[in-house]
C-alpha cells in the first residue's frame, strides 16, 4: 500500500508544488506545442524514481510521463472558460485513475476486491452517504417547500444551488464527526454557520428569513444525527 502512496504523492507534488503558473499559462495559450508540457511531464516521470528510489522502475517512470503528457493535451484542447472547473476535476481523476492501473499492474498488490463487496460496513456508509447528499437534499427542500415560496419575493439572488451543496458538506460533516467520536465538532460547525449567517440575519431584519433558515438547519443537523446514529448501531450490529 505504501507504494501508491509514493506514487499519488509524486503526482500531488509535480502537478501542485513545482509546477509554477507561467508553465501553466503557456501550456494553456500554445498547448502541444509548448515546451513546458513535455518538461512537465519528464518531471513526473522523474518523481516516480525519486519517491521509489529504484532505476528499475524506469519503464514505469516512462508510462507515467507519457500518459501524464497525453491526458495534459486532452484537456489543454478540450478545456474552455466556461468548463475550466469540469476539465480540471476530470484531468486529475484520469491522472489518478492511471496510476492505480499502472500500480496494480507492476506490483500486483492482493486488492481482494470480493471481501470488499461483502463488507457490510461499506454498503452501510455508502446508504448513509447517499441518503445525507442527494435524498436528504430533495427531502428538505419537499419539506420546506412552502416556506421556500413565501420567501421567494424577499430573498436576494445568491449562488446557483449554493445552499443544496453548503446542506450536503454540513451533514457529511455532521455524519463524519459522529462516526469517529467527535462530538465537539457538531458544535464547532454549528457556531461557524451561526457567525456567518449573523450577518445576513442582521442586515435583512426579516422574522421570517430568521425562522426559515434556523428551521433548516435544525433540520439538517437532525437528519446527519439521526443517520449518524443509526449507522453506529447498525455497524455494531453486523
């Protein structure tokens, strides 16, 4: 396992570290035919032989720079302002996809993928994690629907579905903190949201945008609690 935390950290450090913006820069404005992406893709290859301290890994070293290279030209040619963000996500899990592949077939590590599948706390956190995201989002917007109306008219414009992912990263939280027992963290996270909307609370002076955003919040936190817990006794359960 050690090694494709070499591996993943040779990357994180090439393509976040030592690569400076104007590389970058060029890169984007001149694409293939700018040196810095061949360079930039050596220095990969070179990280691999530094982290594994092995020149007998050379033909590895060499695939990484290569497919480093070309999933760096895809983007380059496909990427534009308005997908900046959807390219730069897909580029990076394409750079790490590669390298478990080419992990798993130099080291042929025991991965035992079937005990994996037949692991009931994997299945129990993956509902859980579902269920927090994407059900609990519709959930409360269903169940908050009449007050999303009456406000509708009185609430300022604000980030195009900000409020369902700030929702589905509060209860992940929420979930997390409770699983590994740290329970301080609830209140922690709870404090900060109260500072932040303090502001926006004060400015509006509007009882209802009051109570509509502390109702939702509470129901959030419920919702993360109640799963929080049920997932803890299910896994002592199984």
């Amino acid at each position: 396992m050690i090694i494709i935390i070499k591996l993943l950290l040779a990357h994180f450090i090439g393509d976040f570290i030592i690569q400076p913006n104007a590389w970058v820069a060029e890169k984007e404005r001149i694409k293939a035919k700018s040196l810095k992406l061949y360079l930039h893709g050596l220095i990969h290859g070179l990280l691999v032989l530094l982290v594994l301290w092995d020149l007998s890994y050379w033909f590895l070293a060499l695939l990484v720079m290569v497919s480093h290279i070309i999933i760096d030209s895809i983007k380059l040619y496909a990427q534009k302002d308005s997908n900046r963000p959807g390219w730069f996500l897909t580029d990076q899990v394409l750079h790490i996809i590669t390298i478990f592949v080419l992990w798993i077939l130099f080291f042929k590590p025991d991965l035992n993928i079937i005990s994996w599948f037949e692991n009931s706390n994997i299945w129990i956190y993956a509902s859980a994690i579902v269920f927090l995201t994407y059900v609990s989002a519709i959930l409360i917007r269903e169940l908050m629907s009449k007050w999303t109306e009456a406000l509708s008219d009185s609430i300022e414009e604000s980030l195009s579905n900000a409020g369902k992912y700030i929702g589905m990263l509060e209860r992940l939280l929420v979930f997390i903190f409770i699983v590994t027992g740290h329970w301080e963290g609830i209140g922690f996270l709870l404090a900060a949201k109260s500072v932040f909307r303090f502001g926006d609370l004060k400015e509006s002076k509007d009882r209802k945008l009051t109570e509509y955003i502390l109702i939702g919040t509470l129901v959030s936190f419920s919702i993360a609690l109640a799963v929080g817990l049920l997932v803890m006794e299910l896994i002592k359960l199984v």
